[in-house]
C-alpha cells in the first residue's frame, strides 16, 4: 500500500477503508510513505488504528520522511504498539 499526499483527519477514514480491504488479520501489511507530504496526529492515530486492525501481523512502514520518522521515535510507537514497525530503508 502507498500513502499519497496528506494523512490528516479528513483522510484517516479513508486510510481505514483501504487497510479494510487490503489487510487481513495475522498477516503483514508494508505500507509505502515515500509520497507522504504531510501527516497530523489524526494520521498517527490511523496509522495506530491501521495497526490494531491487522491484529498479530506487522504494519511496516517504509521510506518514510524523515519527519515522520521522528515523530514515530518521540513517541516511541512501537513500544506501545508492538506490531508497528518502523522500516529503516
């Protein structure tokens, strides 16, 4: 899955759409953010709720900004989110 544009609290119900369709439980899902522009603690929640939806598999987020990236280490996401991980690529 890629992330394109804007993952803001009018996109996030979008994104839970799509993780809807594309996930299934147990299994990994790697969403892309390399087209990420801008994301809002609306779109960290969505990527927290993306995660819990597809239960014991890995949410892997890849190519991420170097912003979101950060604001993913501040918050130490995938300590309280264990199935989040941060892809280093």
């Amino acid at each position: 899955m890629h992330l394109i544009g804007e993952l803001d609290r009018t996109t996030c119900d979008l994104l839970a759409a799509a993780i809807g369709q594309a996930a299934l439980p147990g299994r990994d899902l790697i969403i892309d953010c390399t087209r990420l522009d801008f994301i809002d603690a609306a779109g960290i929640t969505g990527l927290v709720r993306a995660a819990q939806m597809i239960g014991p598999g890995q949410l892997r987020l890849t190519n991420m900004p170097a912003g979101l990236a950060e604001i993913i280490d501040l918050l130490d996401l995938p300590a309280t989110v264990p199935n989040l991980r941060r892809d280093s690529t």
